[in-house]
C-alpha cells in the first residue's frame, strides 16, 4: 500500500496525532495511557510554555488514509543556547512495525531540522529532558514506573536501522523495600551524618506547596545545569510544573535539606498512579472521582524519585546519602509501598549509580537516547 508523510495542519490530524498510541497499545497491557488534554496541550504551542522558546512540525505517515506512525521535529532554543549546540530533536515517536513508515518520518523530521540549520538529531524528547524521553531498550517485561515510557520491543529496531546511535543511556533503579541490606558500613557513615546536624530537613508544606516546588525546581536547575542532556526550564514551564504536580504529591515524600537557611538539596517521590492512568484511559470526566477512589489503596504500593539536587558545594558532606535514608525511612513507616524507583539515573553518573546500588537498588529499565549527525545525511 502506498505510504505518505504530511505535516498535521489541521485540528482532524492533530487529534490523530494524539490518538495514534489508543491503537497501537490496544494489546499492550503494560502501557500506560496518558491523559489526552494534557497530550494535547503538551504538543500545542498555544498551550504549552516549552513552545515559547521552541519550534516544531509534527508528522504523520498514512498508508490508504490510515495513520500508521508519527513523529515531531524540534528546536529547542533556549536549550541550544545553553549548551552551545545545534541540536534538533526527534520525539513524540510512535510507529506500527513498519521500517519504511519509521524511516520516512525520520527523514520528514531531518529535512525540516537541517533546513533550520540543525546539524545532529537527538532524541526521543518529549518534548525535552524535562518531560518524558528515552526509548526503552531493556526492561519490556515490567510496567513503567509513573511518568516513563514504554515501547514495545520492535521499536529500537526502527530507529537503528535507520542508523541511529546511540548517544546515552538512562537507568530506573528499582529499591525493593524488603530488598534493602545496608553494609555496617553505610550505617555507620549514615549514623554519622545524622549526628553531625551539619544540616536540617523538613517536609513540604502540604498547606503551601507551591513555593516549595519552586525551591526544588531551583535546585534541580543548579545541580544539574553541568550534567549530559541539561535543559533549563523557562519560569513559565516551571510554573507549569507546579499546577501539574501540586494536588498529586505526597508531602511526605518530598523533602528538602537547608545549610542554615539555604536550600542545599532536597528530592520529590511521586506515588505510583499508573493504576489510577490505565482506568481513566485518557479521560477525565464524570467517572474520574470513582476512578480515584477504587484505586486509592494501590496508589502507596510504589513511589517513583523524580526529582533529586544537591547544590555542587554540598555533594561531600553526606547529604546523597541522607536524602535516601530519609526516603527509605519514610518507606519502612507504610507498611503497604513496596519499591521506590530512581529514575532515570544517567549511565555515566556513577556517583549517583553506586549510591543507589550502596541501597541494594538494581537496573529494571534502560533507556536510550539515540544520535544521528544530519550533515551526513542527504537532504
């Protein structure tokens, strides 16, 4: 059957370019919907703040009228400035298992990046590393974690023999509770840096939750700003992140650590709500309260960490190993969570790495971020 890549142009096939993995996941019991408003958004720059210092096209491939694949193309400006590069971006990929299909979005996405100057391709990005990225490589046979992704097995296969490399791989860490056996040790160090009262910590304040958030957005933004992949957030994305994260977080798994009144580190564990996810498939309407509830119980089983800073000058006193111990023990209180999950956690990041395998965490997941240099590449 005849294949086409068109652009989406209109409100009919940006609703399929939304809608596309509802199909393709209809027998994939280990996918996870996302909420379709917030997909929407996610992809319009009327929307979504990313988009103000960003550009994109989005892409659709049909075969007989019937969208088999999609795929969008992306400048990230304000990321291109920071890191010196001249990097375009792949995301938002999903495909039937269709080699000519995937590899014409590809290249749909290439010529529009290397019109606008781009010189290597990066990707999947959701739109960036601060929102969804990677494409599962290892892993396939456990659901995901809240807020990653999941692929089937084929799809690595798509991009590699479309001569993608890969240019780095991202780990989820997953710590079973009845798992934990700290060495001597550890327990000693750990001991001695709580004794030490060389910092304080407290929760979040489940009253005001806002400025808190901010503060850990903060200190993501200054822990992280020399590591692989950095984007920084605009304050309008961070705002954005503060009404998406507010009414879902659990104050006691967010904590923060201050050197007398400075913030110095803190880390946020969001509860597992892909249950919750998979019930709703994508809609919040009328049922979504009953929904909530007859999920509730399951929602403490699992806690993902997605946010982890320590401010550069703080890293030798303790304090990666006092933000754990302190997720841990919150863990050891709720009788029914099972895991807390690291993730992702960059490969090269060995200091982080060891840390949580120090925590008998183990590799459940790897993703992968691919690479390809467009001057090589024929427009």
């Amino acid at each position: 059957m005849p294949l086409t890549v068109t652009p989406v142009i209109s409100g009919l096939d940006l609703d399929g370019f939304v809608r596309l993995p509802w199909r393709l996941y209809a027998d994939s019991p280990l996918w996870v919907p996302p909420i379709i408003s917030q997909e929407r958004d996610l992809v319009s720059p009327a929307c979504h703040p990313f988009w103000k210092t960003a550009r994109r096209e989005l892409f659709l491939a049909r075969r007989e009228g019937r969208i088999v694949g999609r795929i969008a193309a992306i400048v990230d400006e304000k990321h291109n400035a920071y890191a010196g590069e001249r990097c375009g971006a792949f995301g938002f990929f999903e495909c039937e298992d269709d080699a000519e299909a995937a590899h014409a979005l590809l290249d749909a996405a290439r010529r529009w990046l290397a019109a606008r100057g781009m010189t290597f391709m990066r990707g999947p990005l959701n739109p960036s590393t601060n929102y969804t990225c990677g494409m599962l490589v290892d892993g396939f046979e456990e659901p995901p974690a809240f807020m990653m992704p999941w692929n089937p097995p084929y799809y690595p296969t798509l991009l590699e023999t479309w001569n993608l490399h890969k240019e780095q791989d991202l780990f989820a860490y997953r710590i079973a509770k009845s798992a934990v056996r700290l060495s001597p040790a550890m327990a000693r160090r750990i001991a001695l840096f709580k004794a030490s009262d060389r910092f304080t910590c407290r929760m979040a304040n489940k009253e005001d939750l806002a400025p808190d958030i901010r503060t850990m957005l903060d200190l993501y933004r200054k822990s992280w700003a020399q590591n692989w992949g950095f984007s920084p957030l605009s304050t309008e994305e961070a705002e954005h992140h503060v009404h998406d994260l507010r009414d879902i977080l659990d104050p006691e798994f967010f904590v923060l650590f201050f050197h007398g009144d400075k913030p110095a580190a803190g880390m946020v564990a969001m509860p597992d709500l892909t249950l919750l996810l998979k019930r709703l498939d994508g809609r919040i309407g009328l049922m979504a309260p009953l929904h909530f509830l007859s999920c509730k119980n399951a929602f403490g089983r699992g806690y993902r960490i997605m946010l982890f800073g320590i401010l550069p000058e703080y890293r030798l006193f303790g304090l990666p190993l006092l933000l754990l111990d302190y997720m841990l023990e919150k863990a050891r209180k709720r009788p029914d969570l099972n895991w807390v999950e690291g993730s992702w956690v960059l490969e090269d990041n060995r200091t982080i790495c060891d840390l949580i395998e120090d925590f008998s965490g183990r590799i459940t997941k790897r993703y992968r971020i691919y690479r390809r240099e467009i001057p090589s590449c024929p427009i």
